[in-house]
C-alpha cells in the first residue's frame, strides 16, 4: 500500500456533548504533533443515535463502520470520554486495544478486555461479523467483540497507550456500587453466549460456528436522519451524522 495509511476513526455518542467538546480539538492536536504529521491521513466520523431507543453502542460502531469503511483502509473505534497522552494508531497487524494506562482497572483485568480504543484490519472486523446488536444501554458488546476475533483466530493485542479519561458517572452501576439491572442483562447474554458451567467453574464454548456469525455488522438496520456534516475545529477531518435504529430490544429473560 502506497502512501500513508487512510485511519478511520468512529466515535459512538449520545448526550455526551461535554465530552465530544473536549475530545476534537484534543485529537485533533494529537495527529498534527510532527510525529504523526504525513504518516496517517485521518478521518473522524460521530455517529449520534438518535433519542427513543436505549443506547446501544456495538450497533452504532456496525453503522459507523458501514459509512465510513469505504473511505479508509483501517479502523478505529473509540469512546468519546478516553484523550490520548501518548499512543500507538499505526497500522495493527492484529485487532489492538490502543489504550492500557489510565484506566480504572489493574493491568491483569485491561489485557482481558477489548474496549476503549480499538484498532482493526477491515478483513478482521468484518471476519468477525462485527459487534453484536443485542447489547443494549451499557457494557459487554466489547468483549463480545473479543469473543468472535478469537473463534476466527484473531486473538487482540495490547499496546501500551496512556489515556486520559474524562470524568462521568458509570452508567452500569447505580450510585452504591451495584451493577444496574441492565448491565447484568448483558452480563447474562455475553455468558450464555460464550461459556459453559463446569464443575470448576466456567469454560469457554468452543462455538465455531455460532449464531454471531448472522448477528451483527451484516444484520445491523439503520435510518440516517441527517447527512454527514463537518464537526470540531478546521482542520480536523471530522463529521457527525444522526442515525435511528430500526432494532428494538428484546424482552428482559
């Protein structure tokens, strides 16, 4: 490949607009350093879901994917609320997590994980069908992601990246600590999906086949309710678009 690398990045959002303020014109600074300068041509897409449905990010990363893959040859997913101080976007032999540092978690549990700041190969993300829809609200599409890079032999990688994470409530838990009934929802489905009980404790079905093969970036449905219009400060090779789902979620089991 001739040139340098086309990086598409796609940040999921929904009344977060403290945050995507913050977050531009940092990123945007953070490609023009002279240590990126002409290494990365880069390309922001906000994909804003629109209000009546839960929240439902793995769906809106399918549709940022959608739109902006075309235009790029590699891809990024990341969350509207993680700065970089100092990290790694090249080109990721393997599906990478970006960000290590920074975050509220001991090191141990970070490399168990799959979220944050990704970076994939096209091919790998679309062997992998994707993020799943069936996530709603907050949490496991990810490491749901996880799961289907490893049953195509693509297990992620970590790069040592140091973020700055800008303050907000943890919308999985309620203000004394518990998991909201939402987040154990996912909990259940990402378990059910990708684990068996054993006698010692839980292992990882083998489940080559499996139903996310026809769940996922193939079968997300959208309805784009503005067109991709320029976002953050000049310079910045950013847009924002409004898409409704055409999903719903499923009944609570």
């Amino acid at each position: 490949m001739s040139g340098a690398r086309r990086l598409g990045i796609v940040v999921p959002y929904r009344d977060r607009q403290q945050h995507l303020d913050a977050l531009l014109p940092l990123l945007a600074d953070f490609f023009a350093s002279p240590e990126l300068r002409g290494a990365l041509t880069v390309k922001l897409l906000v994909v804003e879901q629109a209000t009546g449905l839960p929240f439902n990010r793995g769906m809106i990363k399918n549709i940022g994917y959608n739109l902006l893959a075309p235009e790029v040859d590699y891809i990024c997913f990341h969350d509207v609320d993680l700065v970089p101080l100092d990290a790694d976007y090249s080109w990721p032999s393997q599906p990478a997590m970006a960000c290590f540092h920074g975050l509220d978690f001991k090191p141990d549990f970070v490399r168990q994980l799959f979220g944050g700041v990704v970076l994939l190969q096209k091919l790998h993300f679309e062997a992998a069908n994707g993020y799943s829809n069936a996530y709603w609200n907050w949490g496991f599409e990810d490491v749901d992601l996880r799961e289907r890079l490893l049953r195509c032999g693509l297990p992620p990688q970590h790069r040592e990246g140091t973020y700055r994470k800008l303050p907000h409530n943890d919308e999985g838990s309620h203000p004394d600590g518990k998991p909201t009934e939402a987040h154990q929802q996912n909990q259940r489905k990402y378990t059910s999906q990708w684990f068996r009980k054993t006698e010692t404790g839980w292992a990882r079905k083998p489940n080559l086949v499996g139903a996310w093969r026809a769940e996922g970036l193939n079968s997300a449905q959208f309805d784009q309710l503005t067109p991709r219009c320029p976002i953050g400060p000049q310079g910045a090779n950013a847009e924002h678009v409004i898409v409704a789902l055409r999903h719903a979620p499923e009944a609570a089991g």
